[in-house]
C-alpha cells in the first residue's frame, strides 16, 4: 500500500533528488530536496507506517545530491550549494559534521556530486566540473574517515557540450546551463573504482566508462560504452561479488525505446537489448540477490523484474501496479528483508493541489523465477561496422588500458521524435533537455531555438522552455 509521508518533494530531477538509506534495526530515512532549494530528512521507525516530521539539513541546494551509509553505518551526503559550494556532510550516530570540498581555486561550477564509500570505507566524493571557459572534467576527492583530510584528482571528460536552457515562467526570464554529466559509481574487492557516466556529445546522450586503480591512484581515459545513434538514460551500476561489472540503461531514438545491459567479466561484452515492447521506461537499477542479478524498471505505472541468468536468458514479468497516475516513479538499487519476504522500496510523486508529496511502498519478490514457458531471448548488439567505417559499438579498453582515438564515428541523421518521456528516462534531446529543468510540470511547452553543427566541438545548443 502506498503511503505518503507528507513531505512536498521538487518537481525537478525527481530520480535525483531523493533518497532513501535503511539501518541494521530497520530505521529509514528519506532526504529529499524541497521546491525551495532545502535539504530535508524524515524518519520512519515502523518499516514506513509513519513517517516523523522533517529535519532541515542545509539551504540553497541548486541540484542534485548523494546521501549513502556505509559499514558503520555513518551517512555520507554530498550537495552542491548557493555560490558553487561543494558541501560535504556526515552523519556519525549522534552529529552532523559539514565541510565545504575545496576546489582549489578553480573558476567553474560542480554538478552531480556522486557519494560510494567502498569496502575499506574509503569515501568517494565525483562530480562533473563545468570551466568557466565552457570545458569538462571530472573531480574525484578521496576521503579517509579517521583523518577526514579530502585528497582531490582531476581528470579531462570527452566530446564537452553544454545545453542551455532559456526558462521563462510567471517571475521572468531566466536561463540556465544544464550539464548531463550524472550517472553511477560502485568499487571492487580491491578498491578500484569504476565509474559510468552520461555525457551529451553534440549530438546524443552517450555513456562513458572510466577505471580508478586505487593501487596507482590513476584514472584510465573514459572509454565510450553505447551504441551511436540512441540517446542514453541515467544508468545503474553494480560490481558482483567477482568484481564483475554491470549497466543497465534505458536509450530512445526517433520513439525508439530499449533497455539496454552490459557486463564486464575479464572484458566488455557485446551490448544487449533486453526483451521488452517499445514503451518509454524509467527508472532502470540493477539489483543483486543471492550472487544473481535482476534488472528492475518502472513502465507506465508498472514495476518489470527480469532476471539475467548466466545463459543469458531473461524471464520476464512485473510485480507492482500503480494505483493512480503515477509517473514518476523511483526504484532504489537495494533489496531488504521484512520478515521473511525480501522486498524493494519504491518511492513515488503525487500532484497533490498545486505540490507534491513523497508516496512511499516496497514489492515483494517472488520467491522462484517465472515459469519457464516465459523465456524470452534477449538481444545482442551486433558489432557491425556502419557505413564509413568503424564500429556502432566499442568495447573499451581493460582497466588501466587506453582509449584509441576516434573510437565513435557520430550518426548524421535527424534527431529523434518528440515522443512524451518520463522524467530522466533517457528519451529524446529535446524531451530530455526539458525534463531534466521542468521535472514533473504537467504543462509546458520546448521550442528549439538553435542547433550548432553536431562533433565534438559543439558547444551550446538553446532550448526554449514555455511553462
């Protein structure tokens, strides 16, 4: 049953912009970001039955942010403030401690700080920088609890473009860039840290895969994941027990839409498109359950679960339905034991008057996969080379390996149609661009102002946002 917490949640970057941490006793706490820009935490002690009324953390929040436990279980938050102010908080039991990430005199502006504290407890801190100069890197601090000292590297990120957004509302005109640097971190038995993130290229959204050795304190160039051509959504990470890395994201073109995966084990294998009918789907995480991996995504107010057996077979079949119009939808990538059953938290925004609230419930899995009468066969992305030479698809290189130039031969057609995407779905450019500013608006409109020509060297690309 759906519950609502009573917290009034902002309609931008919903995906993005609330999460939820469990404790060893069962205690849950939502931070989530407020149509003022506050930071907020509430407490349920009864599994989500109720929820406590909220604590405000910080103001002047101005995106997206991280909040993750570790295996003490200290809470770790990452946000970006007012004035560019990377704030970094910790929960240790009893206080909270906030410290501002310094950026070393850099003239530039951080976005989608990404928090993972690894095995060791090691704290990672990554966040796309954008120069002042309209160029990209990617800053990674590394943060040893017991001296709390941060230890910053920076590394250059491929094809920089930005996307400006010319938002004119009811106080004004306003503009804003919008960088699509955000997407998922998880580290090995070792340490190492392996990073996949979102980046508009000119053109598309693509996905980008980095490797941090924690042995040389080195990142490997970003080595480019995704099939050219397809614009890619927020995507989950999950390194296996065998330090075996998986993705799962959504991509669309021209109202084209997929679920995608892909595995390192020893090497990038071939991309995969799993089965599934041409509907816009959100929410994509990976979840691990007893050394097996399922695939989990919200549809058109339908939870899917999908297992991916090592012959790779999937079985596919949804556990949840939503009981109103309930697009916007969160999956979160854990599993937790209620009693006996093993279930999965799901958050959901409802328009309630002229907000809108945080609704909060958990699906059960079935105990045996589906029958087998279900099977579908997924399928693999062929490593074709497209006209001109090249491959659609490139494989990356193995960690610590280079990335050979011009590894991505760009698609010159037309951008895709205007199909309606949930918000952070991995849809269209031009729907994409507008979700991810106006969020859950139910009205609104997008002109496209201007289209450079599509490359690397692309720079901004005008969207006008009527709300």
């Amino acid at each position: 049953m759906d519950v609502s917490t009573g917290y009034i949640v902002s309609p931008h970057n919903f995906l993005l912009n609330h999460h939820l941490v469990r404790d060893a006793a069962g205690k849950l706490r939502f931070f989530y970001l407020t149509p003022e820009g506050c930071l907020q935490c509430g407490i349920s002690n009864d599994d989500g039955k109720t929820w406590s009324a909220p604590l405000k953390l910080a103001g002047e929040l101005t995106g997206s942010f991280t909040a993750v436990s570790d295996q003490n279980e200290n809470i770790h938050l990452c946000a970006v403030r007012k004035f560019d102010r990377l704030t970094y908080m910790r929960w240790n039991g009893s206080d909270w401690s906030t410290d501002i990430l310094p950026l070393d005199g850099r003239s530039g502006q951080p976005f989608f700080p990404i928090v993972h504290v690894d095995r060791s407890g090691v704290v990672h801190v990554i966040c796309g920088f954008r120069k002042n100069t309209g160029e990209w890197s990617v800053i990674h601090y590394r943060i040893n609890p017991p001296r709390c000292q941060p230890e910053k590297m920076y590394f250059d990120v491929p094809c920089a473009s930005d996307i400006q957004l010319n938002i004119n509302t009811e106080k004004g005109h306003r503009g804003k860039y919008v960088p699509f640097l955000c997407g998922a971190a998880d580290s090995d038995a070792r340490g190492n840290l392996h990073l996949v993130h979102r980046y508009f290229d000119g053109r598309y959204f693509q996905l980008y895969y980095s490797f941090f050795n924690s042995g040389s304190s080195q990142w490997a160039p970003p080595a480019h994941l995704t099939e050219a051509g397809f614009n890619c959504g927020v995507p989950s990470m999950l390194v296996d027990s065998q330090d075996n890395v998986h993705i799962l994201w959504t991509s669309s073109r021209a109202g084209e839409f997929r679920l995608n995966y892909r595995q390192n084990s020893g090497g990038w294998q071939p991309q995969v498109i799993l089965p599934g009918n041409n509907e816009a789907k959100a929410s994509p995480v990976l979840l691990l359950r007893e050394e097996k991996i399922i695939a989990c995504w919200h549809e058109n107010g339908r939870m899917f679960f999908l297992p991916l057996d090592g012959d790779s077979c999937a079985r596919d079949v949804y556990l949840w339905t939503s009981q109103g119009d309930n697009m916007a939808v969160k999956i979160h990538q854990r599993i937790w034991q209620t009693g006996s059953e093993p279930v999965v938290p799901l958050t959901l925004a409802q328009k309630e008057g002229d907000h809108y609230l945080l609704y909060y419930t958990t699906v059960c899995l079935p105990d045996e996969n589906p029958d087998k009468a279900n099977i579908l066969r997924p399928l693999c992305v062929p490593d074709v080379p497209p006209s001109g030479g090249g491959s659609n698809i490139y494989a990356g290189p193995e960690p610590g390996g280079t990335l050979p130039e011009n590894v991505q031969e760009q698609n010159t057609g037309e951008l895709g149609g205007s199909a309606s995407v949930p918000c952070c779905s991995g849809g269209d450019t031009e729907n994409d661009g507008v979700e991810m500013e106006r969020g859950l608006y139910e009205t609104g409109s997008a002109e496209k102002d201007e289209l450079p020509a599509s490359g690397a060297n692309s720079k901004i690309i005008t969207w006008n946002v009527q709300i």
